[in-house]
C-alpha cells in the first residue's frame, strides 16, 4: 500500500499551487491547489443538495449534518424550492469501505461559481472533506452568507492525521468525544488515537475480564455498546478509531482486578500521583500472562474494526523487574542483556497475539526494536530523530514529538513541525515514504470534561493543516487569521472552547459581571512544558477539581499577542506610528486601572484569591508602558533609577504566578527599554 | 380542593418572614419564611446525600440530578466517604401521585448548619423544590463554595405557576423544551402550558388524523412517543405539562388536512402573514366538526395525562362566519344574538367532549360566558378585570395578562403584575380563591431554537417569584441582584440565555473579535409590544432567519439600567459623587469612541448595515454626555444652542433605529438637561 501512495503523491505534486499565491480563503486545513474564480455564491433559503450518482446511504446523512451545520453557521432556516436545481451537486464515483481503511482516497475537487457549486470525488470520503471545505467558504459579506467562486483540488499531503485522547487520566464522556470528532473532522483529521488504559483508569468494558473496568475505573467507563456507537460515529465523519492498551508499564489499573499480571506485589489503587506512580507493570515472564492478553486482545479485536491496535509501550521504568529475583532469572535464563531486551521479548509476543487477530501493531517509539517485524509502527513522541531511525531500519512511523497539546504551546510552535523535517529530511524517498503522518495529542492530567475542548482548539487545525497541507504552507500571521475563522464554525459546531471560559470564570467570579477578570485572563496563558507538575506541591491529585484560572484560560492568549504585534509595528515605525500608539495605550490604561477594579472580587472567592498580585503585575506593566510612551512622546531620557524600577517590576511580571505567565510583561519590557535607550 | 387551599394558606400566613427583613440570599423565587443562622455548611468532595425513608425512585433520579448540577455549579468531581455522614438528609414523608395534580402539596423545610442539612417534606415534590432552595444557596465564598445556615420553611403562594410556550409559530425543538423545563424547576414553577396548534402549525402526531401534522406541519411536529417522554422529564421535575389545541380559531393548520372543518372555503396554506390571516375558523354548524372533535380529544386525552385540556378559544374574529350563509341561518334558527354566542355554544358542545374524556377545559379569557359550567378555567390575557369578573362569576382562573414574555418588558415591569392587585383586590376571599395562579407566556413570532431562551430568561424567574413568593416581596433593586444571580445557575443548568447572544452577534460580524459590537449590543433593547409588526414592512415571514441584532440582544439591558442608576445616583449627589461620575465617565468614553471602531465592521456584513445608524447615535449620546459633565464640573452655564444641539441629537437617537431603542438616550438627555439648568 505505501509504494502506491508515494506514487499517487508524486503524480499529484506538480499540480500543487500553493496558498501563500492565493488572496486569502478561511481555509484550514489550506487545499493542494486553490484558483480563485470572479464572483459568489449568495446561500440563501433556497439553497438545495442534490447527491447525483454513485451515492450510499451514509453520504445522504453526511448531507444532513452539512445542510444542518450551514443552518447553524448562517442562521438561515433552509426551504429548497421544489423542482429547482440544487444548489450543490455532489457526485461520489464509488461508495467507501466498511471500515476505513488507511489510504483509502480522500480527494476531492470543488467548483463554485456564482451560479452554484459542484463536488466530486472519487470516494463518498473526498466527499466528506470537500463539504467541510464548503462550510469554510461560506462567511458573512456586504450582499448576504456567500461562498467565492473557487476552483479547489484537494488531498491530503499524509494519509495518518490523528489526534490522540486520553481518557484515563481524566474520563472523557461519549457526548464530548462526539463533539471533538466533529472538530476533527472539520480539519480533516481521520484518526481518533483513543488512549484507553492508564495507571489512572481501565475505560472499556470487558466481558471476559470484567474486573477490568469493574475494580479499575471508578465506575467510569465505555460500555461495548457506548464504543460500537462512537466508532460509527466517528466512521460517518471519516475517521477511524484507534484504541490503545498501554502495557506492559502504564497498567496499574489492570492490577486491581487481576494483580497476577503485575510484577510486583499488590494490593494496588489507582495511580493518584505520588513517588513511584510509574513502577507497576505487567510481568512478562508468565504464561499466564500472554493467555490472559491472547483473550483480552481476542475480544478488543472484535470489538475495535480499525486495522490497528496500539500497545503503548512507552515509559516502563523496570523498578518492578529490577526488583523480582524470578524475572531477574528469566533474563538471565534466556540470554538477555537487560530489561529492554525483556520488553522486546514482550512486544514480539504481543505482536503475535495482535497479528494473530488480523491487526498491525502500534506502539510508542520505546517499542523499537531489530527482534520486531517490519510490519509494526512506532509513534515517535521523544523526538525526530527515532521517527527517522525507524525509517531507517524499514519501519513505518507516526510523529507526535512536537505535536503534544497538552505542553500548552503556542499554535506557531506546533505548526513548525514537520513530520519530514530534521532527521527525516536525509532520508530517501523510500525511507521517507515510511512516515505515514502524525498524531496530535492530548494527554489528561489536567483537563476535564468541561475545559478539554479548549486545550485541543483551535490548536489542534494547525497541526491538522501541517499534516493535510502542501510542505510550503508555511505562513504564521496567514495561520492565526485562519484558524480564528474556523475557531467560530467550530462552537457553531457545538465545541465550547471558547465559551467555556466564559463559565468557568463566572464560576470563579460568582457574579454576572466579569469584565475586569476576562481582561486579566486574556493575557495570561499556563505556565508550558511540565511546569505545572510540581514535585513540592506534592502528586497530581487525579481527582481534585479543575476549576483554578489556569484551568480556565487559553493555552494562547490572542490579546497578548496582538498586543505583542502592535509593540512591534510601533517600535518599528520608530515611535511614529500613531493610530498603532493609540492602540497600545488604550490596551495599557485598561491594564493599569484594571486591578483596582478587580482586587475586591478577587479578595471574595477562594478560587481567585492566589491570583492577586498576578492581577497586581498586570497594572504594573500597565502603569510601566504607559509612563515609557510618555517618556517616548516627549523625547525625554527617563532617569536610570525609573528604568531600573521599571524592569524590576517586569521581571516580577514575567514570573510564574498561580501557575501563570503574564504574556505582556515581554513587550512592555521592550517599550520600557526603548525609552530609556532612545535617547542615550 | 378550593375551599382547603384557602384554609391552608390563612393557617401560615402570620408566620410568614418576609424577605425584605432578612440579609439577602440569591434565592429566587423568595421562600415563605427564611430564619438566618450562625456560619455555613462548606460544600467538599465529600459532599453526599441520603434518603432516608418513604422515598419513592423518582427521588433517587433527582438527588442524582442534583448532584449533577451541583457538580456544574461548584466544577467539584463529588467522592462520597463511604461510611461516612451523608451531608444532605432528605426524607419525604410520602411518595407523589403518578400524575401530578394541582394542589398536591409543594411544601418543604430545609435547615443548614455548619455541619450538615436536612430537607423534609410531606410529599417528594415538596423535596424537589427543596433541592433548587439548596443549589441557589450554595455561593462561592473567600473559604470555599458553601451555603449559608438557614431555615427555610417554604410553599407556594399560588397552586398554579406556569409557563406558556408556542411552538406552532415556530417550531421548538424537544431538546430546547427540555431545558426551559429545567429551568422552570429551578425556579418552582409547575406547569408546562403547551400551545401545540395554530395557524402556522399543527405540532403533534395523531394517529387517528395523521394528516394533522402530515399537510399542517411542515413536517415540523413531536411525535406521540417524543410527547410521553417529554411529560415525564417534567413530572420528573415537578412540572405538570397541560396541551392547547387552540379551536375555533387560530385553526389554519387543521383545514390543510381537513378543509371540511373550516367555515370558509378552502385551499388553506400555513399562515405566513398577510391580510386576513387570522379568518379561518372551524365551523360550529356541523355535527361532523363535533365527531371529529370526539375522536381527536379521546386520543389527545389518553396522551396527555393532565387534568386540564386547554382549547384555546382566543380571537375569533367572525369574518368566516359571518359570510357563510349557512352559518348564519344556524345562529338565527338556533335563536342566537351574535358570533359570541356562537362561540359559546361551540364551547358548550366542545367542554362536554372535554368533561367525557375526564378533563377540566381551560380556554382564553373569550370563553367566559354565562352558559359555560363553572368547572372551566378562565385564562386572562387581555386584562386582569376579566380574571375578577370571572372569579366574582364563580369561574376559576388563571392570568397571564401582564406576563406576555414576547412583549420585551423589562423584569420589573412583570414583576409588579399581581393576580391579587386591581380588581381582584376588591374580591371576597372566596372569589380570590378562585384565582388559581397564572403563566407566563412567550408567543413564538420573534423567537427560534437559537434565541428562546433569552426571550424567557431570566425575566421568567421575576414572574416566577411573583407566583411563588408572599405578596409583599416586591422590592426591585433585590429582585434584579437575586435574579442576576439565578441566571448564572441557568446557564450551568444548560440554559443558553446569555451565551446565544454571543454566539449571534460573532454570526453577524464574521470576526472572533466583537469588542465594539457588544458594547454596541449591550446598550440597545427590542422595541416594545407589538412594535416590531410592521405593517409597512408586509407580513412576518414565519420562515424568515431570524438573526439580526435585534434578534441577537437580550429583551433588557442590566448595562443601560446600571448606567441609569448611576445617573440617578450622581444627580442625587448633587453632582458631587466623584467615583461614580468616574464611572459615568468611563462608559461615556467608550461609547463615544466606539463607533470609529465599529464602523468599519457594520460595512462589512449585511446583517450588521442597518445598525449604522444606532452605532453612531451611541456614539453621539456619549459625547453629549461627556460634554454636559464637563459643563456641570466647570460650573460653567452651556450655551441654549449647545443644549439645543444635544437635545436634537439624542431625540434622534431615542427614535426606533433598527427595530431597537437605545436604552441610555433617556439618562444621558437628564445629564444634558441638568448641565443647562443648574446656572440658570
């Protein structure tokens, strides 16, 4: 299969026109090749579908959520006329595989003119991508909700776009899975990577082990029914679902129920933090073991249609093996050097359990290893370089090193990520035809059902374009304005990262009036990476409330910003720049008068109490901006002693406060350093 | 049932403790009496409930259902200790009937101390008002979310507290019901009055006349199984759901299907407007209108388990009858005076047909008539002296005059309607006994899925109060501050009241960045009453979208009542309040600057072009009045002309701009006036 694709790909790269020549089109992902037409196409109440040929009965619902999604988005309570052409005419040359296969095409073309618009594909798949990029035409102009006369040619750069969920750490319920599967498919994603088991939670019912969910998951789990109904859910969307039994480390969860699979001694709980969290695992020197696997494995099998089966395997610590003087013994016994070769071991006998039921094995990259098949897939998440090596060595691979939501960074370092890039641009073409894609993910220490939404959107569109889009779509500033677009059709879909924050600080606040508090939660974002696991504070309590304002606020503050934008044109402009100055010091006032409006709510409630002199530093820089575009104005050298208290207070500023940055300290340092600079 | 309700409502009127004299707490609607205590009851992850006898299953549902909410409040993951304590002790002394009837006892007590609680009542939905009681006092607080000690002890005033919805004019989905009937829980009303049929359609399945909705509905209706599970959600929630199917006329939808019922001659369409769309009646004449009617009633009867069947009887103009000369040979042979009695005698026939099927009828105040046996039920809409004369009749009665949701009042003016209050107040206590309660009413010409909730909410919960609390809780300023709050909750509830508006008014501008078009929405209100039908625009398109800014903005504006508040406070200073003329400034400021922001976007999209206009009126109110404070600061007398010029400007900008009124035009114009008369 991956010798075809690289051919379909190469075929196809010649045709490609590139974004970056094209006037802009709220497109994310961007399409292989854009050409703009002369016109629109007015929606209105008439607006029809007609599937022409070739159709299954799938596409006529995919129909349905399309005609309802535009309704949502433009507000129009849809009336097509009887016996008028329709508006849209979609044609599918063949219907679509049962189950998704990896590779099946998804290409599409789209042609709107003022007169109406037509799709075709050559699956009803393409045509599932190419209504979505319908719903992204349409916006809101001077003559009504109209789509561009546009000419788009449309596939996917690679064929595995994931995104990963963890429901373990945190459960995730049916319902916000839905809506995230509807976001994914409105970028194009095609891969649900459902993270299942953890040390926190086993999710999936079991009926051959039902002590699995019946002692492992606190009473929070998926019934088979509850799966079967997402898998087709996410099917009718164009996505296929993955499930993942992390083993053998990460398995705590298996222990309670069934602590003969552990290597170590029980009783166990579920993993609440604390030191050695990490150190259960399975022990792979029985046969008890691989039985229990051989069914369990039967029955998820069955259970999961997707031709692949992750195993996990990242993160055994091997305290637990080091520990055991009879698995000591059957290293030593089999000629292995260590307890890597011990886990290999495991993984070629998993992969044969796996193989056995039909499926490729997918593991995280730990799982590398020359005693494994060729067949398996190792998911890089320690870097580039394994993706490559394993490329090297004729293993197929997915990245996700870079793409890891939950490290809280901004949409610009995601999107830099290029599964191609680094180690795996010296690879030949055949090497490189290996890396089938990538997988964002969202691990769950820290999120819930209420705020999981906003830490994978709208962020996770721009890890989706980098894996759909051309190479060279590359542009940042074009990046940002198009994933704020389709960030409004995804509440329109009924995601909630935007409006959850709204709530969740009401909550916070207690008051209906939350003006001076958005204005300090616009700017700040959590602290990034692993900064919030702070070994003094003690373990992740999993099940403590999420409900802090880290907890509330965006991963990325747009403010700050568009704040950071607007320092940069004015200093540019070498102060002269007025409008821009009148901007910042707006944006500056209301900072500095901003804590005394909101210092006597924060004394009010425990939740906003530890944010108080956050709030504090934000008047400060405020205060400190306002006073060094004074000095600027004026042509004034401030006098040292203002500089060096001015930069004290933003280094306060820049420091982590309630697990927070303050994301204007930084260009507000420049203004303070230009003052005093400019006229030295 | 009448003569008790009198007794038991004398017996605990002295023991009332009536809310003025109590330390607010955002309780809405205000207990009976509510005793303060000593401290608060923290609510942790501990928190737990338990029923502890005569409970019947339903009440396991609603605890867990309280949990839930409580949970969404306070974002606490609740984990019970098992063994320990259970916070929260329920106990019922008796389960409930299985049909909820009118004057099943409601009451309950609820008492909280610093360690625990207890909620008691006679029947479980004493208990599932108890528990609203409980959610409403739970508030964040500087040491923890908790509730404050407190006995309450609490019933209603009136026996029937309901909402009226239409879902003929446009279609309200079951999803979107279900969540206003949550809301009507949370604040005690009990009475889902459900207008099901009118001239722009026929909204419920019949089996027996399946062209009802087949040729009435425009496939728009619920069908028999949708209807049973939405009546029990809410018996589940206290709420009684009683049908209207409005006859004789507003019956356009029914002569699709069955021309042969209509007084005139058919082809019928749906109603979409236009002159003479209210003629079509049914014909009284026929004995086949009448076997119809059996037939239909018996089936609607054994759908809806209610005790009352509401048969509309509302505006029947006559024009139909009186051009059908067989009609009018039947009123003469018949030896009838007019149409009204007519009417009557429709309504005689039909309340028989009512009474076969073990169903009390309810119409419209139009139904009073001497003929009629005193078991109807009056509803007042056109005015509150009906309601008396009917009572002073010895028929029981509803109102609803006053409480029309659909005429954008602001809570306040709702909340001083009183069933009690002008001719009622001169009634014997027997003729006020038979004052039942009332409903609010939210007619559907102006409202979609998108926008109802704002349309009922939080103004429902005034009116609420009003049906709920003791006569003399009317002190404005604390209904506003309790209602506030209450909208919170119904937003955790799922209520979308306050968060559609944003959701529109991004639809409208395209952009994520809708600052200036929310300071621009915040101040504007609906115009009043039936303003919006206009005459000259044509007739309202029931299909129309319906997504401009006047669809988009709350029915009242808590900014312009705080601004005038402000003012009020400023004059009453005598001009010397500097923090608040601060205040006043500061939003001043924003208006005056805000059209050069918005302007740009209003060009932009066709939805927001008509708003001009209102934009730059905002904008020249606020420079009037930023001008008029400088004047009164300086002590200096403004020229006649300037105060011409302001006068003029804000006399434009007082017009209808839109199909909305700006609501600080009025304050602003006293702030110009005082500045020119104050050195005079």
């Amino acid at each position: 299969m991956r010798t075809l694709l690289v051919a379909v790909a190469t075929f196809l790269l010649p045709t490609f026109i590139t974004a970056q020549s094209q006037p802009q089109l709220n497109l994310m992902p961007m399409p292989a090749s854009v050409q703009p037409g002369a016109g629109q196409l007015l929606i209105t109440q008439s607006f029809s579908v007609a599937v022409t040929r070739g159709h299954d009965a799938s596409l006529d619902e995919e129909v349905q959520r399309f005609q309802a999604q535009l309704a949502r988005q433009t507000g129009i309570p849809f009336r097509p006329k009887a016996g008028a052409a329709a508006t849209l005419q979609i044609h599918a040359d063949h219907g679509r595989q049962a189950v998704q296969k990896l590779g099946e095409d998804e290409s599409y073309e789209l042609t709107i003119t003022d007169s109406g618009a037509n799709l075709t594909a050559p699956t009803s798949l393409g045509i599932i991508h190419g209504l979505q990029t319908f719903l992204q035409l349409v916006e809101i102009t001077p003559t009504g909700f109209a789509a561009p006369a546009v000419i788009i040619k449309d596939q996917p750069r690679f064929l595995w776009r994931g995104t990963m969920i963890d429901v373990s750490r945190h459960f995730i319920p049916i319902d916000v899975l839905k809506r995230n599967l509807d976001g994914m498919a409105a970028v194009k994603l095609n891969v649900l990577h459902w993270h299942l088991s953890d040390d926190q939670g086993f999710r999936v019912e079991s009926k051959v082990f039902p002590k699995l969910t019946g002692m492992g998951s606190d009473g929070m789990f998926y019934t088979q029914n509850e799966i079967r109904d997402l898998i087709a859910y996410a099917h009718d969307r164009g996505i296929r679902v993955m499930p993942e039994f992390d083993i053998p480390g990460h398995s705590r969860s298996w222990f309670l129920g069934y602590p003969e699979l552990s290597s170590g001694s029980g009783p166990y709980t579920l993993e609440r933090g604390g030191p050695g969290y990490v150190d259960p695992v399975m022990d792979p020197t029985r046969e008890s073991t691989y039985k229990f696997l051989e069914k369990f494995i039967a029955e998820m099998a069955k259970l999961f249609p997707d031709a692949y089966f992750h195993i996990g395997g990242d993160e055994v610590n091997g305290k637990q093996w080091d520990a055991n003087p009879k698995i000591q013994a059957f290293i030593q016994a089999h000629g292995m050097k260590n307890n890597q070769d011990l886990q290999a071991y495991f993984n070629q006998r998993l992969q044969k359990i796996v193989a056995k039921n039909h499926k490729i094995m997918v593991g995280w990259d730990e799982i590398l290893h020359p005693d494994l098949p060729k067949t398996i897939i190792v998911q890089s998440w320690r870097g580039q370089a394994s993706l490559a090596a394993a490329a090297k060595q004729g293993y197929s691979g997915l990245l996700s090193f870079g793409y890891y939501l939950d490290l809280m960074w901004p949409a610009a370092r995601h999107y830099a990520v290029d599964p191609m890039a680094d180690a795996a641009a010296n690879l030949t073409p055949e090497e490189q035809s290996r890396i089938l894609g990538g997988e964002s993910c969202q691990w769950a220490e820290w999120v819930t059902p209420e705020n999981i939404d906003s830490h994978i959107w709208p962020r996770n569109a721009a890890i989706a374009e980098r894996l759909w889009s051309p190479q060279n779509v590359t542009d940042v500033p074009s990046m940002y304005a198009r994933m704020n677009a389709v960030s409004l059709n995804l509440e329109f879909l009924g995601l909630t990262h935007r409006s959850a924050r709204l709530r969740m600080l009401h909550r916070m606040a207690g008051t209906a009036d939350i003006t001076a508090l958005r204005n300090l939660a616009d700017v700040v974002e959590p602290v990034k990476d692993y900064e919030r696991w702070d070994d003094a504070k003690g373990p992740i309590d999993f099940h403590a409330p999420l409900t802090r304002m880290i907890d509330a606020v965006y991963p990325e503050s747009d403010v700050a910003r568009h704040f950071n934008d607007l320092v940069q044109t004015f200093i540019q402009s070498g102060y002269k720049d007025q409008p821009t100055e009148m901007q910042i010091r707006s944006q500056l006032t209301t900072w500095r008068d901003n804590d005394a409006r909101l210092h006597p709510l924060l004394t009010q409630t425990f939740l906003l109490q530890e944010d108080l002199p956050l709030s504090q530093s934000l008047s400060a820089v405020g205060q400190a901006g306002l006073q060094a575009l004074d000095y600027l104005d004026k042509g004034q050298t401030p006098p040292d002693s203002w500089k060096t208290q001015q930069i004290a207070v933003i280094a306060q500023a820049k420091t982590r406060q309630a697990d927070m940055l303050l994301m204007v300290a930084a260009p507000v340092q420049q203004l303070v350093e230009m003052s005093a600079a400019s006229h030295n």
